[in-house]
C-alpha cells in the first residue's frame, strides 16, 4: 500500500480548493491590486491589540478552561442579547473557540451521525463541505440565484428535503454573495425546518457587517433556539483573523457535546485572544461602527461602478463581498479571474470557488482601501468592455 | 447626512460631490446644496492640504509657547488672545485650564527666528507674564493622522 492510499479516503473525496490555485498565480504576479481577500483591511483597532500586549507583560501565557474565559464568555453573553436579542447562559450555553472555523467543525461533528444530510445554501463558504464529509456526513447543496437575491426560501429547501436531511448550516450575511436574509425571509423558513424537525447551524461571522437594517438571527424566533447553534467570532468585526477566536452559543446539550470535542482536540483557544477580546467586547468606542461605515461607502462605490459596467450585479447587503455576474463577457469564471489578472493585474476569485452555482460569477471583496477599489474598478470597467464588444 | 459629509471632507477635501453622493446613497444635487449650506454657515472655513514638511525642505521649525497672562478687565482673556493671534507667525491659539493660560503655536524658519518673536513681540505685550518655549523636534501624528510611512498590507493576496 502506498502512503497515498493510506490516507483518509474521505480526503480523497475532497476536491482541492478552488482557491488555492488561484493564489499561487496571483502570488506570483507583480503590481497586483488583489479584490480576493476575504479577511479585512484594517488592523486590529488599537485599544484591542494593547490589551493583547498588556496581557502578555502581565504574565498571561497558560491554558483557560476548556470552555474559555468566564469573563469572556459573560461578555460574549451581553454582546449576543444587544445583537440578537437572545439570552445566553454563559456557564452552560457558549463555548470559546479557535475562530469560527473550529467552531463550524465542533458543531458538525457533534451533530452528525454517519449518513446525515447537511444542507448547504450554495454558492457558500468553502469550509462547510469538507468538514461535513471529514465530520462523516453528506453535504447537499441548494443552489441559489440572483434573482433571489441568494437567498433560501422555503421552497429551494423543501426540494433537497429528505428523510437522511439533519442539519440546515445558514451563513448570512453571505461569503461570497453578500446577501443577507430579513426576518420575513427567515420566518418563511420556519415551518419546513419545524415540519422536518432540522436543526440549524448559524454561522454569523458577518453579523456586524449588515449594512441596510439590523441583523436578526434565526435562533430569535420563537422555538428556534432550542435548534440551533450560533457561530460567531471576532475575525471580521473586530479585524482579529490572525488572533483565532470565534464562539458557539446554544442549547446546553450541544454545546456540551462540543465542548467534549474541543477539550480532547485542541484543549482550549489562545489566551491572549481571549484577554484582548474581552477588551474588544467591554470597550465599545466605535472602533466597528467607523470600520463598517467605510465598508458601506465602498459598497456603494462599487454596486454604482457595476452598473455603469453593464455587468449585473445583486445588490450586496452584508459582508465586504459582491458576486457580479460575468457571463455577458462570454468568458467563465476561471477565464475571467486569469485574464483579469494577466491583462489588468486585479485579482478577483472565480465564482466556482464556492461550487457549481458559482459558476459565472465572481467574488469581489471590498475590503481594499478605497483609492485602490476605485482604480481596480477603473480597470474591471476596461476590461469588460473589451471582452463584451470582442464577443459582439 | 451632514455629520458624513463634514468626516468624508474632513479626511479628503478632494472628494467631489458626486463621490460623495454615492458613498452615501443620496443624490449629488443633495450633497452639493448641504456643502453650499455648510460653506455659508462658515461651518466649513476652509480647504487645507496636510503636508508632512518633514519630507520637503522646507520644514519649518515650530514651538509650543505656553503664555502665563493677567485677564484684563471686561474683555478677560480674549484681549489678549486677540493681541496674539494676530501675527501670522502664530498659527493657533488656545485657552488652557491647568498651570498656564494661553497654548500658542509658533512657526518660523529657524529657531532664532521663532526665539526673537517670543522675546520681541509675545512677551512685550501688556499682560503678558510669562512665557515658556518648547521647540517641537519630531511630529508623529497631526489632525488624527500618524505621519510615518504607511503600513504596508501584511495579508495573503486571495484567501476564502
Ligand atoms: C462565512 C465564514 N465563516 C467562517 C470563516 C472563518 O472565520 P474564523 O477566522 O473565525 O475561523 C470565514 C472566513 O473567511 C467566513 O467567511
């Protein structure tokens, strides 16, 4: 037997990240403007990073409990009820985690049995295939579409519904689309996931980033926290990708089984993480509401500059993505993004990335200094004019 | 709309309305009439460039002067703010609580020159008491903007 043949074989059922392969083009192209970043631009605010440094000086460098920080977890507990209106127990009902990212492999691997289904909007975030099959699952996608403004309804999830279906795994605001969902939207939902008793995970990273109306979380409607797990963390509001911090919150039982998991796998998250996020949390100055404005006025910079393309563009709600739709270039995603980056040195990531639906499509991200979306746009604006009147 | 408006001119006075329009989602027609609005009002005065003058050579020296004075009857400390402000070599003036009186910012070419002003013409004027100099040798941050070179953007070029 080969090494190869001795590794997981669900390993080898996974794909190879769409992404991956861009990148190293683009790393090893020179001048580049890249729109394919997906973790914001700014730094961590100050006053957060400084409780990081003061934390350190004082000494702490040693394990929390499994569960994290109690000082940390009762203020995870107050920013959910101002966030969503949710009461969290913060003994037994959150869980500090290394970033979102374990967050969303805790919760599958505490929910799924051999064979369940995990039902997944789709074009999506890509972590959640692979670690459904990794966590032994069946990930089954839904596609959604523009005209929806990618978003789930109640019909698109009857139709994947089926006896083996367990698990509804939400991500709005939306990587990569930037769509969210209202509380209409999410009521309508409410009867199929009651109906086929489904548990939901919520993966609410982008929370902060809503940028017409508030956010709402569908474990605020009545019966609904009981099924569903909220994931969190302080990469993209607060700027802290590099600190590895994220948490679950929901019913005791979940997060009970979670917990189990973590202790046995990585013991605990970072305590420096947990120190400065407690600061992040305590001290609210701004720092998220300024980062957030400026994300909206790029926003609105951009939804402008694709109109004057041509090119349809969803009108993106959430999150720092847009998902234009490049199909009037004749040109497929992958196409695109090469050509783009070769002729104009601007790096998008192809819509396929986030699977099959993604297809025609590209992902942009804002978060990019201002002056440098201008000049990316200027330079997407050129390029698809030359593309569209070559294929005239 | 006009809080937004005055923070985008704030940060870049290049901005033109239309700019601005779209950043905030209202028409340009809006934007120009609340900037003509905010113009008259003399809410906005000006339009200036901030210029790191450590990086031309040109730069000026400047001191922090802190003024002891005595109020003087019915007009208090504005007199002799007004005596001071006057002088193109001072370029802002302020009220301070605390151990001294007035906070006066002076700029000229060469220390000499700035030492000269503040025996000859600030602390000959009547009232004033004293006047303690402080060169200003390095700026780090003005108007809420650090002046050392830009941090370079430290992440991966694509990631998920
Ligand atoms: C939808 C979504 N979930 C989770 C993550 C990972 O977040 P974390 O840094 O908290 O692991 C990302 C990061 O891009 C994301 O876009």
């Amino acid at each position: 037997m080969s090494l190869e043949e001795k590794i997981n074989p669900v390993l080898r059922q996974i794909p190879p990240s769409g992404i991956r392969k861009f990148f190293d083009l683009v790393a090893n192209t020179k001048g580049v403007i890249s729109l394919g970043v997906g973790e914001p631009d700014f730094v961590t605010p100050w006053y957060i990073r400084e409780e990081g440094i003061y934390s350190l000086e004082k000494g702490y460098t040693m394990y929390t409990s499994n569960q994290g920080l109690l000082e940390l977890r009762e203020e995870i507990s107050r920013y959910l009820l101002r966030l969503t209106g949710i009461v969290y127990d913060p003994v037994q009902e959150v869980l500090v985690t290394v970033g979102v990212s374990e967050g969303v492999d805790l919760a599958l691997r505490a929910l799924v049995s051999p064979g369940d289904e995990v039902l997944i909007p789709e074009p999506s975030y890509v972590s959640y295939g692979p670690t459904t099959m990794l966590a032994g699952g069946k990930p089954v996608y839904i596609r959604t579409r523009p005209e929806n403004g990618f978003k789930l309804t109640p019909e698109l999830l009857e139709g994947v519904i089926t006896p083996k279906s367990k698990i509804l795994l939400l991500c709005y605001p939306n990587n990569p689309t930037g769509a969210v969902m209202t509380a209409d939207d999410l009521a309508k939902l409410l009867p199929v996931i009651a109906e086929h008793d489904l548990l939901v995970i919520s993966d609410e990273i982008y929370a902060e980033l809503t940028y017409e109306g508030k956010h709402v979380s569908i474990a605020s409607f009545p019966g609904m926290k009981e099924r569903t797990v909220i994931l969190n963390g302080f990469s993209k509001a607060f700027a802290m990708t590099g600190w590895r911090l994220g948490y679950a919150a929901g019913p005791k039982e979940i997060i009970a089984a979670m917990t189990k998991i973590h202790q046995y796998t990585m013991l605990c998250a970072p305590i420096t993480a947990q120190k400065a996020a407690i600061e992040a949390l305590r001290n609210q100055n701004g720092a998220v509401k300024k980062m957030v404005e400026e994300y909206n006025y790029r926003r609105r910079i951009l939804v402008e500059a694709f109109s004057e393309m041509g090119l349809r563009l969803f009108e993106p709600k959430g999150a720092f993505y847009a998902f234009p739709d490049i199909s009037a270039t004749g040109l497929s995603s992958e196409e695109f993004a090469e050509k783009l980056l070769f002729e104009e040195k601007v790096a998008v990531v192809p819509g396929s990335a986030f699977g099959p639906s993604g297809e025609g499509f590209i992902r942009i991200s804002y978060a990019t200094a201002r002056k440098d979306l201008i000049e990316a746009l200027k330079r997407i604006k050129r390029f698809v004019r030359k593309k569209t009147l070559k294929k005239q | 709309m006009e809080k937004e408006i005055l923070q985008l001119l704030h940060e870049n006075a290049k901005l033109t309305p239309k700019q601005i329009a779209t950043m905030l989602g209202v028409t340009e027609k809006e934007v120009r009439a609340k900037i003509k609005e905010l113009e008259e009002r003399k809410a906005i005065i000006k339009y200036h460039t901030l210029i790191n003058w450590e990086k031309t050579e040109y730069e000026p020296v400047r001191a922090l002067i802190e003024v002891k004075v005595t109020p003087q009857r019915e007009v208090g400390f504005d007199g002799i703010a007004r005596r001071i402000y006057q002088f193109d070599e001072v370029k802002d003036v302020y009220l301070m609580s605390g151990d001294y009186d007035l906070a006066v910012m002076v700029e000229g070419s060469s220390m000499k020159e700035v030492a000269l002003f503040v025996a000859l013409k600030l602390s000959t004027i009547e009232g004033v008491q004293s006047c303690a100099t402080h060169f200003i040798l390095k700026t780090y941050k003005h108007e809420g903007v650090i002046l050392d070179d830009e941090e370079e953007d430290k992440r991966l070029v694509i990631t998920p």
